[in-house]
C-alpha cells in the first residue's frame, strides 16, 4: 500500500461511530491532530481524495486507541472489519482455488493494511506459506493483518487450513495445507 483513499479513512472513522457513537469520532479526532492539525471535520475528508499511508496509520492507531481497551485486541478487530469490507474478495473467493486464494490474501494484504509487506512461497502442490512483514515503525499491524486474514478466511468457503501459524515481533507466517 502506498496511499489511501478518503473511503479507507471514512470506514475507519465509521466502525468508531457505530462502537463509540459522535463522541467517540470527537475523541478520535482529537487525537488525531494532537501535534499538529490534519483534519478539522469530517468534511474534509472527500471520498475519492488520496491520503498518504501515513496518515492512514494513524487513523487506525487513533481509532484503536479510542476504542479502548488492549490495543493488540482493537487492532485485530479493525483489520477483521477491514477484511470483512472486501466484498470483492468475498465474491471472488467463492469461485477461486485455494492456490487463487492465498495469493488473494497476499495482494489483499499489500492494498488494504499499511506499512506490512507480504509474500507466499509455494512449498509444495498442497502447502503455501503465506509471510507478512511489518515495515519500519509498522509492528503493530501485523495484528490488523492477522485480523484481515480471519476475516477473509471466513468469508471463503475454501479447503483451506491453517496447519501453523508463528508470530514474532517484526513477522507473522501462515502455514496453509491446501486441498
């Protein structure tokens, strides 16, 4: 992911209001021009207007932070609700293989989570591995990554299983058998 577009804010700024109501999206704001002023409403904020990545992490981290709670936890559920956004990914994932599906996963991951990088390696004709690595500064959306995988995984129908998954600090790896 390179950029944003002002839809990717809104939907962030969205799942807030209906956690947290107006309030919560004031708090969010707030936070969000804390050193220095990035958005004085939510007017400003046009839909098809493009936002640096940036600007998009920090939407999400201002989002998980007003909503409380364990940060990891809040993570994982705004990726998961990110993951769930991608109705393309669910129509398309009814009618892929499961090979279609984890590649799906990779350039899912690579357009809607900021600052991680993702990679498969196809270890053999039944096992695929997908990598996430989180970028400089970009450790924490491994947790909104591991969220939008949830989601998508959900959403498809596929044979496909986790047979191992590993986290460290600055990667998270999928083990998937596929069949």
């Amino acid at each position: 992911m390179h950029e944003a577009t002002g839809s990717d804010l809104r939907f962030i700024i969205e799942y807030v209001k209906q956690r947290r109501g107006m309030s919560g999206v004031r708090v969010m704001l707030s936070e969000l021009n804390r050193p220095s002023i990035l958005f004085t409403g939510l007017g400003n904020i046009g839909r098809t207007q493009v936002f640096s990545e940036d600007i998009y992490k920090k939407v999400i981290e201002s989002a998980a932070t007003t909503l409380g709670g364990d940060t990891k936890t809040r993570l994982n559920q705004l990726g998961y609700a990110l993951g769930d956004r991608a109705k393309m990914t669910k129509f398309i994932a009814k009618f892929s293989t499961s090979k279609q599906l984890v590649r799906l996963l990779e350039d899912g991951i690579i357009e809607d989570v900021p600052f991680v990088k993702s990679s498969v390696n196809e270890i053999s004709k039944h096992i695929s591995i997908l990598r996430i690595t989180a970028r400089k500064n970009g450790e924490h959306f491994l947790d909104v990554s591991d969220g939008y995988i949830t989601a998508v995984l959900d959403q498809s129908s596929r044979a496909l299983t986790i047979s191992e998954k590993k986290v460290s600090s600055t990667d998270l790896s999928y083990k998937f058998v596929l069949g």
